[in-house]
C-alpha cells in the first residue's frame, strides 16, 4: 500500500492534516493554549523546535518516524476496508467523561474513532499515527462528524511533542515498541501537563503471552504496569485495574474481554 499522499491529498479543508514538522512549529506557537493566543492552526513558517535529533528517519513527504513500523501498519490497515469498529472504545468514554475538556492527545489513533468522539466532546485533538493509510481514513470521519482534529503523522518518540503539551494524552491498546530507555513510556508521561492525564489501556493478559505463530512477540511492546512503573511522587494514580472491556461491536480487536486501565494524574 503506498503512502496517502499517493491516493488523495490530506483533507486540510476538512480537518487539519499535520505533518509532523509544522506540528512542531504550532507547538511551538503556542495551539490550542486555553487564552487562546497563538491558536491560529498550523503554522507554515519556518520550523523553530525540531525535528529533534539527527537520527529520525523523516521521509520526504514529512513523515517522522521508523519506516519499518510505518510500512507493517500501512499493510495492516490496507489488508481491510475498515479495521476497528468505528465506535469510541469503552474505556475512553467511561475514564475521560468526566474530564473538563482542553487539549488531548490520541496516541496511535488509527482510524479516529476516539479522536472524533474526543472532538465532539470539545476537546482539541491531536491525532498521532504513524499509518497514513489509517489518518486518511481518520480524516474521513472526522469531516464526516463535522469537527476539526490536527493528525499528525509520526512516530510517538519521534514526534518529541515539547514538554507538557497536553491535557490527556491517551493511548487505547497501542503498539509502541520497547526500549531499554524507555523512550515510548517517557515520551508519554512528558507530554502530559501539570494537572493533566495520563490514559492508558491495554488487553488484559496480552504482555505474559507466548510469541504468535505470526511472530509477535508481547516483549516487545510497552504495557500499562510498564508506564505506572515510571510514575513517581509527581503523580496520582486514580485507576490502575483490571476490569471486562466495554468493546465497540465489530472489528478486529472485538474478541477481547478484559482491559488494563492506567489513568494517572500529574499534579500541578
Ligand atoms: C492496536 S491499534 C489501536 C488503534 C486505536 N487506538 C484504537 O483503539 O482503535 C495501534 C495503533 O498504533 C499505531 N502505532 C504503532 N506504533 C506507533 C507509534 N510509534 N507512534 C504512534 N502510533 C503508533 C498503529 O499504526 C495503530 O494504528
């Protein structure tokens, strides 16, 4: 499966698509800040913060991030018309509904059911993913709702958000591989605001599993306990359980009973 670009240009009429440099530049402008100033989307001028290091891999159509994990989504999403349901997952509704909104975070957003119900909550979104076939689809609902997302299409370590960016930042069953630094459960607790939350979910039981026949291996991964092992005296931990998933109908993900729910609070 090609790149997005390839197909169709990023809907930037219908919601905003942001490769991962200009995001680098609204950050640095300041989005989305509750004032309102310097809330003027995108920024096409000059980059003032980033790309970050020397060695991320940024593609020429501005995608940040490790090709390899770009191509083995893109060919995940390509195999179907549709992956996931389509719905908001259980978790998010049940744990961030009684949040006020402010900027929020999707973590590997996929097809953007939870960055579209987020929109319509009044949150403003930023929608990461590093499958531009997925963001496309995402951009889709999103003009199909009626309300605006920024996507940005990079890797979560690459991305290297500026300290604090977010109100929530969530992360619903993600794919984000392990480093012996750590980077991935950093980059997350980093991107979090003073007050703000920490969300993330996984499959219950899915990091003690043996390798698959397909050659996925759970070491591999960043899971839950993985994250709250890296909270410190800075942090609340509201919810840190086990508990049966409320699952959207349909999708590829449907046969999954129960969840691991971190939500965590830094304080302010
Ligand atoms: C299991 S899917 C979950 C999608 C969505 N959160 C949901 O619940 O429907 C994991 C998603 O993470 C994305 N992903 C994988 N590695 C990533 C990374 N390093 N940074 C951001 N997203 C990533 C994948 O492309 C995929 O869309």
């Amino acid at each position: 499966m090609g790149d997005a670009q390839q197909r169709r240009a990023p809907a930037e009429d219908d919601a905003l698509f942001v490769q991962a440099p200009q995001m680098f530049a609204t950050l640095a402008n300041g989005f989305g800040r509750p004032d309102g100033e310097g809330d003027d989307g995108p920024v096409h001028d000059d980059i003032a913060a980033g790309p970050p290091t020397s060695d991320v891999l940024s593609a020429a159509d501005g995608y940040i991030g490790d090709p390899a994990v770009r191509a083995r989504w893109d060919g995940r999403y390509g195999e179907r018309e549709r992956l996931w349901s389509g719905q908001p997952n259980g978790a998010l509704v049940a744990e961030v509904a009684g949040l006020t909104p402010g900027r929020a975070l999707d973590v590997g957003s996929g097809e953007g059911a939870d960055a579209v119900w987020l929109a319509r909550g009044g949150w403003d979104v930023t929608g990461l993913e590093v499958s531009g076939v997925a963001l496309e689809r995402a951009a889709g609902h999103a003009h199909d709702a009626g309300v605006t997302v920024r996507w940005v299409h990079a890797g979560l370590v690459e991305a290297a958000f500026p300290a604090g960016s977010f109100d929530l930042v969530c992360a619903l069953y993600p794919a984000l591989l392990r480093t012996p630094d750590a980077a991935a459960e950093r980059a997350l607790l980093g991107a979090v605001a003073p007050g703000g939350v920490l969300l993330v979910v996984h499959h219950a039981g899915m990091d003690t599993q043996p390798v698959h026949d397909d050659g996925f291996d759970p070491a591999d991964y960043v899971w839950p306990t993985m994250v709250a092992a890296l909270l410190t005296d800075g942090w609340t931990v509201d919810v840190h359980e086990q508990r049966a998933r409320v699952a959207p109908d349909g999708g590829a993900g449907a046969h999954h009973a129960d969840d691991v729910v971190l939500r965590a609070r830094r304080l302010p």
